[in-house]
C-alpha cells in the first residue's frame, strides 16, 4: 500500500520556503575548540585551549557583518568546542542581534554557565541556548560526557535559562546506548519547558569515528518512535543528520492521508535542511564546511567571503543538485526532498555523493 502511495510521490519537487541556492538556513559558527570537557562523541575533538589561530574578535565580528549580506537572514548558531571559553562571546551575541540576526549558542554544561553568563546572554539578546542531554539518567548521560555530575548542571542550566525567559533546546545523539530511552527522554524534557528536541544521528567523525551508530533498521524503528513522541510532547522534534526522517513522515502521511490528492500532502513538506543546502559551517580558524560533520574545505574566511562561497563553491553547488547523488539516492524519488545525509556518506566511503549508508528504504527497481 505505502509501496503505491510512494509512487505518486515521483520527482516532484517541495516548495521552498526559502531559496537554499542564495541563503542558508542556518550558519554554524565553530568560534572556538576550547572546552572542559572530553565528550566521546565530540565532533570537533575538542581541546582544553583554544587553537592559537582561532579567529579574534575583528574577524569574528566581519564575519557576522557578511552573514547580514545573504538575501535572506539566516539564524547564526555559535557553538564550539564551548563558546563560553570566549570571553567576547557576549559581544559576538550583541552584534549579531543588533545586525538582525537570530542567535543561538549551545554552550558545554560547564561551571562556566553561572546564572549571571545567563543573564548577560539575555541582555546581549540570545534567541535560544541549546544543551546537549545524551540519556534519560546520570550515568548513560555522564558516561557519555565523560564528567560526572554532567546531567544534573544540563538539567539545572535548562531550568535556569527558561527562568531566565530564554527559549531552550536540547540536543541529543543517539546511540545503541541510549536507543531504548527515547520516551523516557521525551517525558523528561516535556517537564522542562523546551521548545524543541533536535536528535542526532552519529556520523562517525572526529571522536566519533569508533563508536557504534544505529542500524538502517534500528534508525527506521527510531523514526517511527520519534514521531509518535512528536504527536503527543509540547516541543518540536528534529533529526540532525537523518533527512530521511522526512522521508518516513512523508511515508507515513501519505499512508494516512483520506481524499483524492494525496500528493498534495507531499507538495507542502518543506525541504529540510542538509549538508551544504541551507547549511553553512564556519570553523575556529575560519575554514568553511558544507556542515561540521562534514569537513571538506570549500573555503576560506577572511580570505574569501563567505556569501560568496556558500553560494558558489562547486561542492556547495553539487550537494544542492539532488540529481548529482549516486546509488539508491540518485533513484530515489524523495531525493529532493531527503537526500541522505552527506556527511554520513562521506564519512562511511569517502565519497560525500554516495548513497545514505543508514537508510531501510529501498526505491523502485534498486536491489
Ligand atoms: S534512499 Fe536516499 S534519498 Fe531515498 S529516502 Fe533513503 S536516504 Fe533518502
């Protein structure tokens, strides 16, 4: 039945609400590597210095002035290493927001997260902090983080922000490790007044590289309990480095949806976000990445601008070009609108343009 339903899906394309060929949707600036502490999943490999040429104070704030070129804002997240190991990273906020920008920042749960950098957030204007929480309870938490008491400060800095009247997020990777805590996780957040709940799915880089991830099938059984949760929990839930996410909504509306038009339901599916396509990852030495888990070199800040090269780098432009996507995904008729994630691919085979190494779905006429 799903099999049928899909097959009206065909090439057609998503409206977009924004044109990710000219503007990103979100800019991850890596302002730092510095960070206290030594998470086993740290995408960066975090240090406890900061990188003796890690952009200054001048260039932090160029670099803010030209994400204000883009034809459409897109939302600056500054995250690390830890962000809070700057010490004009409230100036950076401030800057930001008073070019128009929309600011988050996703500090590591550390001391350095007292109720008064809260406060001196919220002045600066802060539109969102995100905390990372990795398991349902202490020890999966803490295990993972590598620094014991992590899981209660993530919980206290959560309250203390929304006290505080900033939004909060929490961010969570998922692993064999914490696969069968999803709904006891969601029934912990839903307490703490978060507006969203964004997932990750590993992609093995930086201290990653050796940790297990989740099966094709277990991320499918994962999807399927993600958006029961979605139905029913106060906040949103997002996948990170799952566009197939989509996919499996799109299925299961589709397979759910009454009336003549069912591609209808299709046609106003947003497309999500993925490498490269309304996402721009700006490191601590300026170097620019179609996204932090996907670190191919399309450039350089301050030597190039950054509009310049999210809108023109040949690997930008080909992570755009769903049609330039290789084995199952080149067939697959939700490519335009999942695509895989290409920094799962390129990690996995080295080739950022191969087919998702976690996806169950099987298109027509692929074996
Ligand atoms: S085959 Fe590729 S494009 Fe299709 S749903 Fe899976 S990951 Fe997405």
């Amino acid at each position: 039945m799903i099999r049928l339903l899909q097959s009206k899906v065909s090439d057609r394309r998503p409206r977009l609400r924004r044109d990710f060929k000219c503007s990103p949707l979100l800019v991850f600036y890596e302002v730092t590597q510095a960070c206290d502490l030594v998470c086993q999943h740290c995408r960066a490999c975090a240090q406890t210095r900061s990188h003796p040429a890690e952009l200054k104070t001048d260039d932090s704030l160029q670099l803010i002035d030209q994400l204000t070129e883009f034809p459409s804002q897109p939302m600056l997240v500054l995250t690390g290493g830890d962000p809070l190991k700057r010490a004009d990273i409230f100036q950076l906020v401030e800057h930001a927001t008073r070019a128009g920008i929309g600011v988050s920042i996703t500090p590591s749960a550390t001391p350095l997260v007292t109720p008064a950098a809260i406060g001196r957030l919220r002045e600066a204007g802060i539109a969102r902090i995100a905390i990372s929480i990795d398991g349902a309870d202490a020890a999966t938490h803490d295990a993972t983080r590598g620094v014991p008491g992590s899981f209660d400060r993530s919980l206290q800095i959560l309250t203390a922000a929304r006290t505080a009247g900033i939004p909060t997020q929490v961010n969570t990777t998922l692993t064999p490790a914490n696969l069968a805590q999803i709904e006891s996780l969601a029934e912990i957040l839903a307490h703490l007044g978060i507006v969203m709940w964004s997932v990750f799915f590993l992609v093995p880089v930086g201290r990653a590289r050796d940790l297990p991830r989740l099966s094709a099938d277990e991320c499918e059984m994962a999807f399927a309990r993600l958006w029961r949760q979605a139905q029913r929990q106060p906040y949103a839930i997002k996948t990170t480095e799952a566009p197939h996410y989509r996919r499996y909504v799109i299925q299961h509306q589709i397979s759910q949806a009454d009336g003549c038009d069912r591609t209808a339901t299709v046609g106003f599916v947003p497309a999500g976000v993925n490498d490269g396509k309304g996402v721009m990852f700006v490191s601590h030495t300026g170097l620019v990445h179609p996204s932090g888990f996907l670190p191919i070199v399309c450039g350089a800040f301050p030597r190039e601008h950054v509009v310049d090269i999210y809108q023109n780098s040949p690997v930008f432009r080909a992570l755009r070009d769903a049609d330039k996507l290789a084995g199952k995904c080149h067939f697959c008729e939700f490519r335009h609108l999942c695509g895989g994630s290409r920094a799962r691919a390129y990690a996995v085979t080295g080739d950022a343009f191969a087919a998702e190494p976690d996806c169950a779905y099987q298109p027509d006429g692929v074996s």
